[in-house]
C-alpha cells in the first residue's frame, strides 16, 4: 500500500495577497481544508505507527496475544503499512485484544450509580452473614466455606426485591440527595456488592484467624481481644495499600486480564441482560441465561452422587478396588495418597480444588501446569521412592503429615519442654523429621519457584514495568481503561497513607504482645511481601495460577530467629498473607476496572468492608472459644476441632522449633533438595533462549514459574486432581476453543460460574441438612470400597518396622 506523505507546508506570505470573493479564495479555502484532512490523516498515522510500535516491544512476550494478531501487527509495522496500522490502531481501542475479555466484558459503560445506600446496605450484610458463617464452620471438622459467587447470585433476588418493594422517596441531609431506592438494581451496584463480600469471606476466613486458633487452642495463650482485632486487620490491610501502590503494573495494563474474574463478569450481564440473548454458536441457540440455570440446577443436582449418595465416584480408582492391599498399586493408581496414573473422577470439586476452575485458565498455563506435574512430580517421585531415597520405602508417596522413624506421624509432644520450646534432648531421643516423597518435592520445587520468579521476571518483562512505572495511569490505553478515565482516580496517597497507618498498626502489635517476632524481622517479611508482589501477581493476572510465598516464609524465620514458634506464625503471616490479600485486592480492583465502578467508591467499599469483615470474625472467634465446650479438642462432640489451627500449630513447631536448618542443612536428610535454588535460575534462563531462538514456536510458551508455582499445593493436593483439572481443561480451553469458537466465546466462562454455583448452593445444603446433624451416607458398595483401600487409609507403604526397631541415620 503506498505510504501517505507529509503535506508541503504552505507560509503565510503564499497566502497574503488571496481576496475572498475571488475563484482563486474559493480554491484557496478547499486547499486549506484539503490540506488540514491530509494532516489529521498524517498525524493519525504517525500516532499509529508509535502506538503500535510500543505495543510490539510491550507484548513481546505476551502469552495470551493470539499469534494471528501478533503476526498482524509485526506485518504491519515492518512493511509501515499506514493503512493497515491505523485500522489495527483503532481494533486496539475499541475493544480487547484478547478473545478471552472481549467475550466476557462488553466495551460500554452503563450509566448507572454504584455508591447507593441500597449497596452499602446489602454489601455489609453479607460482609456479616459470610464472615461470620466462614469463621464459624472453619473451625469445625469438616468445614465448609461459603464463597463470594454465593454472595453474587444470593444478592441479585435480594437487590432486585428492594428496587420492588422500597419507598423511593428523596431525601436531602445537609444538601446531599440520597434515596432508599434509586431505581431499578444494576450492575455497579451488584459489583459493588459482591467484591465487598469477596475481600471479606471469598476465599475463608481471615488467614490471621489460624494463627489465634494455634495460641487459644493448642498453646493455651490468650494474648487479649485487643491483640486478636489489631492483628487481623494489620494482617488484612496492609496488603490493600501494596494493591492500590501496584495497580499500574497489575490492574491498568490490558495484558493484566485477571481470568479469575472473567466468569464474574459474564454472570454480571446474564443476571442483569436481556432473557433472550441468543446468538448463533454453530450449534445451537440458547440464551445465556437460560443455559447458566440448566447447567446450574443440573450442578445442584449431581454433586448429590459423588458428594453424599456414591462417594466412589470422586476418586474412581478403579485399580486399587481390584487390589486394595496392594502398596505399589495404590501409590501409584491411588487417588487420595498414589499419583493416580488412570485419573478419573465425576466430581467437580476434585476437579476444581485448589486450583479453580479448569476453564478459566488459558491452555498455555494447564499446558505448562501438566508439563510440571509429569516432570517434577510424577518422574521424580517415581524415581526417588522406587530407589528408596529419603527412606522412601518406609514413608507413604503422597500425603502432608510429617512422620518419626518408626513411620507413624510425628508427634511434637514428644519434643516440648512444658512452655513449648524445643528439648533438644528429647528431640534426638526420640526422632528426625520424615516426609512423603511428593511433600519433599514441594519444598525443593517451592525454592525453585521463589528464585524462577525473579529471574523470569527480569528476562521476559524488565521492559514491560520499566514503561509502566513511569507512565502510571498514562499509558497505553484499551477501551477499558478510557472509559475508566471519566472518573476520578483514587489517589496514590490514599494508598501510601493507608500502608503506612497499618505498618505501623502492625509494628505496634508485634512489639507490645510477647510475640516473639523482632522488628526487623516484621520489616524483612513485608519486603519479602512487596518484592514478589508484582511478579506472583503478572503470573496469577495472565495465566490464573495463584503461587505462594508461606514456604518461603516458614524457612526464612526457621534460620532468622531459631526456637520462635509463636514468632514464626506471625513472620509467616506477615510475610504471606500480606501478598496473598493485596492480590486479592488488586483482582478485584480489577473487576471495578471491567465493570467500571468509579475508584473512589471501590477504595472505600474494599477498605470499611475489610475492617467490618475482620471484627466479625474475630468477634465470632471470640465467642466460639468462649461458649463452645471442648473446642480445639480432638474428640469434640459437634466436632469443632479446629482442623486449621492445628495444621499451624504444628507447622509452627516443626518449622518454629525443629527449624530448616535439621531439615535442608548439609548433613540433613533432605540436604539435595537446596539444588532446586539453582534449579529455578536456570529453568528461565534456558526457556528464555528457546524463545529467542524459535519465536514462533511453542517454546514462547514455556514458563518456569507457572510449571514449579502451580505444583505447591502439592500436596495436600493429588495428582488426581491437577490430571482431572488439565484434561477438562484441554477439553474446554484447547479444543473446544478452537474448533467450536463461536460455543467458546459465548458459553464457556457462563459454564463455568454455572457449574462453581450450582455445586456451590449443593455443598452449602448438604453440609447444614446432612452433615452437621452427622448423618452418616448410606452404606453400601460405592461407598464402603472407597474407604477399604490403602490408598484412601493412607497406609500404602512397602516397608514397616518391627516393634522397639527403627529406620532412618542413627544420629541426626
């Protein structure tokens, strides 16, 4: 295409003698404006040209750019065409770049208010009824939490019942007009809703709360009301200063998508659109709505079988029911504690846990989830339990617990002296630590992923924050971002100011209550929390996969401040927790930033939401270990044994008193695993050259830290459950997505909140119709084999002990 030229300039003297009534004005006239169009043309193309150009070097490395577009692009700006770059330029500000966001968030704004009484009012109560719900029911055996798309679709009839049934009357208090009922309920206001109760109770209760369910319960140390209240909402708040600091990394740039929050969005606009919203998919017609309630009800009704009806279908291990006695079939076809080699399961909330929704993520990420798994997981536990390293004969392949060496689980008693401080003559009276083979994994692969993030962070994305710490909110814009820019921005200060009120909130905490934890060491964990909070936060906005930083924290204060355990908690808190929430935060800033809540109201929604939620849940925890008899206790009657509290009791005494350095140490059992440190700085570096050298292969793709990172819930979760959640995945975001497009980018992520929603409301009845009255599921063959095999009995061992022997060094 030829290239548009830069018009001749004409002076002013060229002109000064042209009269106006004359022929030669007239043509002077059409010149001039001739002239003004072709330098608009001009300057559009110039514009054009640059834009794209710093689009080109912004998403070099973009996983989730179609390679159709990208190749658009390149072509473009390499032949300068001015055509097509202008049109590409303008695509670019019309809308998403990619598929994934266009198909779930529409590029107009609805005016509509979001700061009404009606949403402050319906936000705070189920700020209240979840928070308190979620604290409740986490301290008992088993638990259930109440999520925030609970909230979502709960909220809807209720907001729609006010806009019904409450006077819309005005009032007018000191010249401000406000209403009880501004009209009909919308879609702000819904939003507005549901990320209160998401910041409050979305993902359980307050991580804050296993740590005073640790001292209360099983330390038997009651530091006070006011040191439980201050703790949790330092422990929660912090984290929403880093978010509103680090939101022109993670919430403004369009390459920061957020899966997580894209199947919200979607229910936003079924709930809220036209019932009739059909669309050709090239397979049939059906409105959104109506197929989110088909596949929702039918959710409701299927979790019944595996959930409570016939268990055996939620780990369906076919294999050990054949051989139940079977060690090495059931570690290595078990379900529950082998590497499920056959993985089969009709149970989504094995498909669905801890790693969310299958059809969220992009392929790219369940690719390089799958490609982990089958590298560091599956071959190296293979190969270490089957040549009988660690002691791995004696140890079973995959669980959580810690055990001595006779092989049963590790009792910390055994090791305290009467105020829990290590006795480091019964410590080696009695035995060292030993772990399952995959859980010593998940310790080498957590170092490798802490040092991967760094360096695949600089390689791949230094230019990327470079720009955008310079440009803030000025910087390349989608359609998104321009139509938040109608509204006032929540200021930087706002957010540095509400840091440094809770770091200061939680300096004071830390040193007024025998804690443990120094001041320095306070300052060291929430550098460590600010330091990885842009690059765990890049990883979880584009590819959905969360990584954590707890055994990071655990192994830093384990060699900072040695014989700590209470310190340890709250290090670990501090230094996790802190991350953990500000993404939190900052996902949601991003479903105001899709729906286009104003930020101001979003910062005070988020923040008077957090505190409300945090003295909630301290208030119910208070009551709880004040009216419940035998709380904490293992043989509880209502079975409140604080299952969480314990888990932290005995991580802060594993980690707190025995320490890393009896672990990971030259000399230790464990000792090799320090090589995966090295492991996670070459892995980048090595994925980053293939790249370079095959741009348009699938090597692009490779990514260290979403193929260590997304293995650290490993365990407690299986094999089964990453298999299951990657073969649903190709199904959905690899097939479907590219054979059926049009089903894809109209149903998908609706399936998905259908299917979360539906077995979501299913749990809840269940749990209070069945479960907490304890009634038992019905005893027949699909449920008792489940429960006959070693795998599920966690006994699938290939070696034992005689009594009075031992396995393991003689001196450790």
């Amino acid at each position: 295409m030829p290239s548009i030229r830069r018009p001749w300039p004409i002076s002013r003297r060229e002109t000064d003698g042209v009269q106006a009534n004359s022929s030669s004005a007239s043509e002077a006239i059409e010149m001039t404006g001739d002239v003004k169009h072709e330098a608009t043309a001009t300057a559009k193309a110039v514009e054009a040209d640059k834009d794209l150009k710093t689009f080109k070097k912004l998403h070099q490395w973009d996983f989730n750019l179609e390679s159709s577009k990208r190749e658009q692009i390149e072509n473009a700006v390499k032949a300068h065409d001015v055509e097509a770059e202008v049109q590409i330029d303008q695509e670019l500000e019309e809308n998403s770049p990619y598929p994934e966001v266009a198909s779930a968030v529409r590029n107009v704004d609805e005016d509509a208010p979001a700061n009404t009484i009606r949403a402050w009012i319906i936000g705070l109560l189920f700020t209240t009824i979840g928070s308190g719900l979620n604290m409740l029911f986490s301290l008992r055996n088993p638990q259930i939490t109440i999520t925030s798309i609970v909230a979502q679709l709960v909220s809807y009839p209720v907001g729609v019942a006010w806009a019904r049934f409450m006077p819309k009357r005005q009032f007018n208090t000191f010249g401000l007009r406000w209403s009880l009922n501004p009209g009909p309920f919308n879609m702000k206001e819904h939003t507005l809703i549901t990320i209160m109760a998401n910041v409050t109770f979305g993902q359980g209760p307050a991580y804050s709360t296993d740590t005073l369910e640790a001292l209360l319960g099983f330390y038997k140390i009651n530091l006070g009301w006011g040191f439980n209240l201050l703790y949790t909402l330092s422990t929660q708040m912090i984290g929403f200063g880093l978010a509103g600091i680090f939101r022109r990394f993670l919430v403004y740039p369009a390459a920061m998508i957020w899966p997580f929050i894209l199947p919200n969005c979607v229910l936003f606009y079924t709930l809220h659109g036209k019932r009739t919203d059909i669309a050709e998919t090239g397979v049939w017609n059906i409105s959104r709505y109506r197929w989110f309630l088909y596949v929702m009800c039918g959710a409701f009704v299927w979790y019944w079988f595996p959930g409570f009806i016939w268990q055996g279908l939620s780990i369906f291990a076919f294999v050990t029911w054949i051989k139940p006695n079977s060690p090495v079939i059931n570690q290595i076809f078990g379900g529950s504690s082998g590497l499920s080699l056959i993985p089969i399961t009709f149970d989504w909330t094995y498909i669905t846990a801890y790693i969310y929704s299958p059809l969220i993520p992009p392929w790219h990420a369940i690719a390089n989830t799958l490609i982990g798994l089958f590298v560091f997981i599956i071959l190296s536990a293979l190969g270490i339990h089957y040549t009988g390293a660690w002691y791995a004969d004696y140890l079973p392949m995959s669980d959580s617990n810690s055990y001595d060496n006779t092989g049963s689980v590790y009792n910390v008693h055994n090791i305290l002296t009467p105020d829990f401080r290590l006795d480091l003559a019964k410590y080696q009276a009695y035995s060292p630590l030993f772990l399952s083979t995959t859980f010593a994994l998940c310790y080498g692969i957590s170092f490798a992923t802490i040092i991967a993030l760094i360096f695949h962070t600089f390689l791949f994305h230094r230019y990327e924050i470079w720009y955008r710490a310079k440009a803030a909110r000025n910087q390349e814009d989608d359609i998104h971002m321009k139509l938040m820019k109608r509204y006032k921005e929540a200021p930087d200060w706002w957010f540095y100011a509400w840091f440094l009120a809770m770091f200061a909130l939680g300096m004071g905490v830390t040193q007024s209550y025998e804690t443990g934890l120094t001041w320095w060491a306070f300052i060291i964990a929430l550098l460590i929390s600010a330091a990885w909070f842009i690059p765990i936060g890049m990883v979880q906005a584009i590819t959905n996969i969360q990584i954590g930083l707890n055994v990071f924290a655990e192994f830093i204060i384990g060699y900072m401040l040695p014989g700590r355990p209470i310190g340890m908690m709250c290090f670990k808190t501090f230094g996790y927790i802190t991350m953990y929430q500000g993404l939190a935060y900052t996902q949601d800033l991003k479903l105001g930033h899709y729906m286009k809540v104003p930020p101001r109201t979003l910062f005070w929604a988020q923040a008077i939401a957090s505190i409300w939620g945090s003295i909630v849940q301290v208030s119910v925890l208070q009551w709880a270990f004040g009216a419940i008899k035998g709380i904490c206790d293992q043989d509880q009657p209502s079975r409140f044994s604080c299952p969480n509290g314990r888990v932290f009791f005995n991580a802060s005494i594993i980690w707190g008193l025995i320490g890393p350095q009896r672990i990971f140490s030259p000399g230790s059992i464990y000792a090799s695993l320090q090589w995966y440190w090295l492991l996670g700085a070459l892995l980048p570096l090595a994925f980053y050259l293939l790249a370079r050298k095959f741009p348009q292969s699938p090597a692009r793709y490779l990514s260290a830290p979403v193929m260590l990172g997304a293995l650290n819930y490993i365990p407690p979760a299986t094999p089964l459950i990453y298999l299951s959640w990657g073969i649903v995945g190709f199904i959905f975001n690899k097939l479907i997505r590219n054979y059926r497009r049009g089903w894809w980018l109209k149903y998908n992520y609706i399936t998905s909140a259908a299917l979360d929603s539906g077995l979501a409301l299913s749990t809840i009845v269940i749990f209070f119709a069945l479960l907490l009255p304890q009634v038992n599921p019905p005893s027949w063959w699909g449920n008792n084999v489940v429960s006959s095999t070693m795998d599920i009995q966690d006994t699938a061992v290939r070696k034992t002990v005689a009594p009075g022997q031992i396995f393991g060094p003689a001196h450790w």
